[in-house]
C-alpha cells in the first residue's frame, strides 16, 4: 500500500507543486488597489528623501554580474557613499522573479517581468512618475509599462527590429541589395540556397522563444504605430494585407520552399551564432540586441549585418523600436530612494545601453554603432502607440483567452510544421483557424 | 506500540511497570509519533498543502499574479470537458504506454538473466542501471544529438552501411513520439530493472535447485517460479507505467517542447498556466490528471488483486 501511494503522490504531486507555488499569500495583500495618484507625490519627495541604504537589485545577466556589474556599483556607490548595492543574477528571470512576486521579498530594484499584467502594475511596483512628465526625457514611457498615467519602469535599453544576416553569404548567393518585398526575399533566399552552402533562414524553431521575436515586427511591416491597438478591433488579424498575415506568410513561404534548417526539431541556439558568424546561416530573425553576441561569434564582426522586415511602405523601411527590459522598483522596498537613485543613473549615466549596441533609454542618448546599417538602408523608426486608457492589457487578454499565444513560439511552430509537410494544413487553413480563435475570444473578452 | 518495551520480562519488572503512572505510558504511545512528527509536517507543508491549494485553485479564474481570484465554481471543469482538443494529447500517452510494456519486458528479460550465473554479470547490471542515474535534463540534450540529422544516430546507421534507413527522427511527426518514447524506455528501463532484479533475488534458491532435480528448464523456471513470485513487484510497476504514460514531461519537454505533435498532458498543462495565464483552468486539469491516475490505479488493483505470494 504504502509503495503504490508513493508512485501517485510522485506522479502528481511534481504537477501540484509548479501550479500551486506561484501563489503563496497573494489575496490577504494589504492595500491591494492602492490608488497611483497619491503614491506618485512619494516619488517627487524622492529628492528629499535621503538616498541611503542597502538595496537589491535582480537582473538576467548573469554573464555580466560580476564584471559589468561590479564597475557599476563601484561608480554608483562613489556617487552615492550610503548606498550599499547588491545583485542577484537570476538565469531563468522570467519564471522566477514572475514566481517570487508573490512574496514581497523580491529585491529593490527589478526588471518588470512581461507576464505581468498591467493593470497589476499598482499592486507590485512603485509608480516613477507620471507618463507626461516622464516622457520629455526617455522613451518608452508612453508605450511601455505603465497604467492609468503613471509610470512603473525605464527601459535598460531600447532595441529595434530586423533581421540579422551574414554579409559574407548574401553577396556569395548574389544579392547585392536589402530586398524590399517579401516576394524579392524568397527569391534572396533560393539564391542563397542554390549558390552556397548555407541554411537561408534559421528559425531556431526548437529554442522556440526565437520564433517570437517576429511579434516584434508587427507594426513596423505595415508603417502603423497603432498596429497593435488595432488587434483589439479586428476579428480576422490574418487577413491579406495586416501585420500579422505578412510576418507569418514569411515565414511559411520560406520553410515550405525548404529554405530553412533541415531539421527545425534539433536547432541549436548558441550554436546558431557560431554558425550565422561562419557562414553557415544566411539570416535569423533577431531583435538588435543581437547583434553584438553575433559579431562576438563571428570570424569577422564586419561580416554581420542588420537587415530590416522585408516590406517597405511609400518606398521606406519602417522598423518598431521598443524599450527591453525596465527597471522599476518593488512596493515594498524599504529604501525607495535608493531604489529610485539607481534607476535613474543606470539609464543616464550607466552607459549600459551603448555598450550593449542598444538604444538609449534617454531621448538626447547615441545611435549605437550597431544600427548604422539601418541608418544607411534610410529605415525609419517607429514607437508604437500605447493603447488607450483602460484598455491596457485588451489584446493580451484577447490572445490569451484565444489561447494563440502571439508571444509564445507554438503557433509559428505549427506554421513551421505546416509549411514542411509535417501536418496537414494549409496556410489558409491555419489563418482561418487563428482567425475563429481571435474572433471568439475577443467577443469573450470584450462582452 | 510497543517498540521501546521488551516483551519479555522477569514479573518484578513489569509488575513495577504497570504500577507506574498513566503519564509514562501516554509518553511511550506518543514515542513514534514525536519521531514522525518532522516528517508529517513535511509531508503537510510540501505536498498535501499546495494540492489544497491547487483544488482550491481550480475552482477560481486566476492569472497566477492578480491578487484578486474570482470564484468560477465548476466553470474550469466544464470548459475542459467541453474541450475535445484538450483530450487529444492523451493519444500521446499511448506511446509511452505501449512502450512501457517494452521497457518492463525487456527489464524482466535482463533481471532474469542476471539473476543466473552470468559473466561479467555486475558490469551488466551496472551498465543496464546506469541510465536511471543520469539528470533527466542531460538525458534530454544527449539524445538532441543522438536524433539530430547527421547526429550519432544516423552516423552509427552510416558506418553500418544502412544509409537508407536515415532520417529525421524528430522532424518527421510520424516517427517523433517513437523516438522520444524510445528515449523514455532507456531511461526508465534501469529502475524497472532493479526492481526486478531485486525481487528475484529474494526468490528461495532451493526453489530453483528442487526445480532442476525434477526436470525444469529455464522457461519453466521462469514461468512458474520466478514470475509468480514477483508479482506484486509487476503489478507496482504496471501502476507506475500508467501514471508516467499518463504524465509524460521532461523527456519530451527538454526536447521538443510539446511541439510537432509530441505534446503531453503535462506540457498542455504547463502551457495554460504560464504561456496562456488561466492558472485556474490549469489546476483543473492537473485536477482531472490526479483523478485519472486514481481511478485508473482503483481498476487495475481490481483486475488484478494484491495477493499473498508463498511458493513454499
């Protein structure tokens, strides 16, 4: 009895424990909607307050945290002599910090996990200040972590959207300018197929998460900053001519002509970059914070090039720019000051986004080094627009309620599968079906 | 009760025992339980805690980071059982069912061997266990290799000159769930195996030896020595090989991540939770998995009764 009672209990308890985890004493929270306005005139005092203190700060470099890092604390704790810094680098940053969010015991300072929800921003984070006056000094903060006009966070660093490509490999295939339509990068593609050795285009398909830096590109295909708003108004996103339809036709297109790896199930992402740096992937679809582990794997760092999405509007390259990361500061930290005085100096005097070949967070910052390709192919950039007052989290309730996942690989998975003739659908076939399930659960969502 | 008393005694003593108080006997009926008291509190604050908690969730719609949960009474049950699509990926699990029955014969047919005189029998044993000891996460990535094309798998086909027998073994959604149940069956095989091994080894060799005298060959000992007398430890591991079919994860996790058609239970499970955020619907299926495995376990003790082995 007792051996068949622990084989259950093994078999289901490991299930129990990953869903029930991620709660402790969440609902007794105290002050659960505490109102934004009031809190943001804390922040203002924020001078006043005295800068003082211990404070913990998590990030998701772990490759950094004891270089980069230490030059950091050791610069901020010069300016600042009563501030003690620590970090906590965590590798898998997103299911952890999403998790420990349920405690208060969740550092100072911390990048704002994407799970949350915006309209839990209040219940987890100290507003900075207000959007208007935000604004007028670094990007993002419209578009980007905020609720109900305040904001929660500042981006660590700001990146753009494109394709990373070996040079090298284009011109040997015979290409010799950025295609302009996704029909002209087919065509790159077979010629990069028919006249080298490469894998055209690599889509890291069993990594999964580098499917979905595609969504990045969504807006930027179209030139429409409201792209995104707009999913909350259509039934059908999957229709000739939206976003959607144009990204993921790319990507369809291009496996079911066999122009990617040969075997999506058992890519290799740190393998990809060794190989897009030697030449044996002509292209990935990345965002620019790439760029620089790319140059870093390549025999020559001039070999790497930023392309822009395939798709130009009135002649013109459009690519979406938006924030990584934000740093915002815990509800519950006891030394907010502190917090908030590491904050601002990480995004105007840490010099983090330059050396990481992003945008600076800070609307005077540098264009870095690594988007001169962009600045010489004339694309132009475009921040989308944040989507209106109480509709906030609309079209992530939408898509998740549809189950879709647009931030998710599976879907471009299955878009994959289909194009090799590893399940039986068409295109069209796929699109309706994302198409019911986005009209279904809009009409749920929006009652 | 009476772990700490010696049963027998000269009669002064245990006269002198009785007349001690009752305080002394309440505290040598408490003995056992101060030394499960840790334990039980363990098992209260690491198991049967976060299952309530999970129960409690799966009649809510929560998105795992709101404070507020909203109440939905038996609406997540009601979805899911509305839901045929999330019944597919049961289909998976006969793979891995099927190839549990694999994994066990082949682990009687190893045990058995080993338990007669065998050369090199503790290097056998040690290479057929070996597996179970490696991190399922290693087992994952080695076997990346092993199935990716050009990887070992069709590298040993090529120097075998069987060149025509390459293929993708986890691109090819046909072959995927035989390639990772494969996978499964060598890592499970070893504990199966020692199971196995262990039981036989408990078997009275007399047996064996008055068998022989009376004319039985191996099968023969086999069929009705060995294999009735290991019964309960069959029946142990049919129930484990339907609850792990049932709860596939890491292997196909690691690998492919659910996708080509080599999606689980558990992995759609996973997926609600975090990619979707419907923790609420989520709880429920690991709910309805918990109940599954029950009932499937109740059937089998059933049909197949726990009974007495004595072969003597």
């Amino acid at each position: 009895m007792k051996m068949r009672t622990a084989a259950m209990v093994a078999a289901t308890t490991s299930l129990a424990f990953t869903l029930a985890a991620c709660s402790g004493s969440s609902d007794n929270g105290d002050g659960s909607n505490t109102p934004a306005p009031e809190s943001s005139s804390t922040t203002s005092d924020s001078a006043m307050a005295e800068v003082a203190g211990e404070i913990t700060v998590l990030t998701n470099r772990t490759d950094l945290v004891d270089t980069v890092f230490a030059d950091y604390k050791s610069t901020f704790e010069a300016k600042y002599p009563d501030v003690e810094v620590k970090f906590e680098a965590i590798t898998d940053y997103e299911g952890e910090v999403a998790t420990r969010m349920s405690t208060d015991d969740y550092g100072d300072v911390l990048l704002i996990p994407n799970s949350v929800n915006a309209s839990d921003y209040p219940d987890f984070f100290e507003p900075l200040g207000s959007v208007d006056e935000l604004s007028q000094t670094y990007r993002f903060i419209g578009s980007e972590a905020n609720f109900d006009g305040q904001s929660y966070g500042i981006a660590i660093t700001g990146n753009a959207n494109g394709l990373v490509y070996n040079k090298k490999v284009w011109a040997d295939a015979g290409v010799t300018a950025d295609p302009t339509t996704p029909e002209e990068f087919q065509k790159d593609l077979q010629m990069i197929s028919d006249n080298t050795d490469a894998t055209p285009l690599y889509t890291n398909y069993a990594d999964g998460w580098p499917l979905t830096q595609w969504e990045s590109d969504r807006g930027g295909v179209t030139a429409n900053a409201n792209a995104v708003n707009e999913l909350a108004d259509t039934d059908a996103p999957w229709s000739e001519g939206m976003d959607h339809y144009i990204i993921d036709s790319l990507i369809f297109d291009a496996a079911a002509a066999g122009n990617i790896e040969e075997d999506p199930t058992t890519t290799n992402w740190e393998q990809s970059k060794t190989d897009l740096g030697t030449g044996k992937i002509g292209a990935m679809a990345l965002g620019s914070w790439a760029i620089v582990q790319m140059q870093e794997a390549a025999d020559d760092a001039a070999d790497i090039g930023y392309m822009p999405f395939p798709n130009q509007v009135d002649g013109t390259f459009h690519s979406v720019i938006s924030g990584d990361y934000k740093n915002g500061i815990n509800v519950h930290s006891e030394n907010k000051a502190a917090a908030r005085a590491w904050i601002d100096w990480f995004a105007d005097e840490s010099g983090y986004a330059t050396d990481q070949g992003g945008i600076s967070p800070r609307l005077d910052g540098p264009t870095p080094d690594t988007l001169k390709d962009f600045d010489a192919a004339g694309v132009e950039y475009i921040e989308l627009t944040p989507p209106p007052a109480g509709q906030e989290s609309l079209v992530s309730d939408i898509d998740n309620a549809a189950e879709i996942g647009l931030w998710s690989p599976d879907y471009r998975q299955r878009i994959v599968d289909a194009a090799r003739g590893a399940r039986d659908e068409t295109k069209q076939d796929i699109f309706d079906d994302l198409n019911s399930k986005w009209a279904e659960a809009r009409a749920s969502v929006e009652g | 009760m009476s772990f700490f008393s010696t049963p027998v005694r000269p009669n002064a003593v245990r006269a002198a025992q009785d007349s001690r108080s009752g305080r002394q006997r309440f505290f040598q009926g408490a003995t056992p339980w101060l030394f499960l008291i840790v334990p039980l509190i363990f098992l209260c604050l690491f198991t049967l805690l976060p299952v309530a908690n999970m129960i409690w969730y799966s009649f809510t719609e929560w998105n795992g980071l709101s404070k507020d949960k909203e109440y939905v009474g038996l609406g997540n049950y009601i979805e899911f059982f509305t839901r045929p699509e999330l019944f597919r990926v049961f289909l998976v699990s006969l793979y891995y069912f099927v190839a549990s029955f694999v994994q066990m014969g082949l682990a009687l047919y190893f045990a058995t061997i080993l338990s007669f005189n065998t050369r090199f029998k503790n290097l056998f044993k040690g290479i057929l266990f070996f597996p179970y000891l490696i991190n399922g996460v290693a087992i994952g990535f080695t076997f990346l290799y092993f199935f990716r094309p050009g990887g070992t798998l069709d590298a040993s086909l090529a120097a075998l000159g069987l060149e025509q027998f390459q293929q993708q073994w986890l691109g090819n959604p046909d072959l995927i769930n035989f390639s990772l149940s494969g996978t499964s069956v060598w890592r499970y095989m070893g504990l199966n195996f020692v199971l196995f091994l262990g039981a036989i080894q408990s078997v009275n060799p007399s047996l064996y030896e008055a068998s022989s005298l009376d004319g039985a060959g191996k099968w023969q000992q086999f069929r009705y020595i060995i294999l009735p007398s290991i019964r309960p430890i069959v029946g142990l591991s049919m129930i484990l090989a339907i609850s792990g079919s049932l709860a596939v994860f890491e292997i196909p996790y690691i690998m492919t991540g659910g996708a080509n058609g080599s999606m689980t239970f558990v992995i759609q499970t996973i997926n609600m939770a975090f990619k979707f955020n419907k923790v609420g619907l989520a709880s429920a299926m690991a709910v309805i998995l918990l109940l599954i495995v029950l009932i499937i376990t109740w059937i089998q003790r059933r049909l197949v009764p726990d009974e007495k082995v004595n072969l003597t």
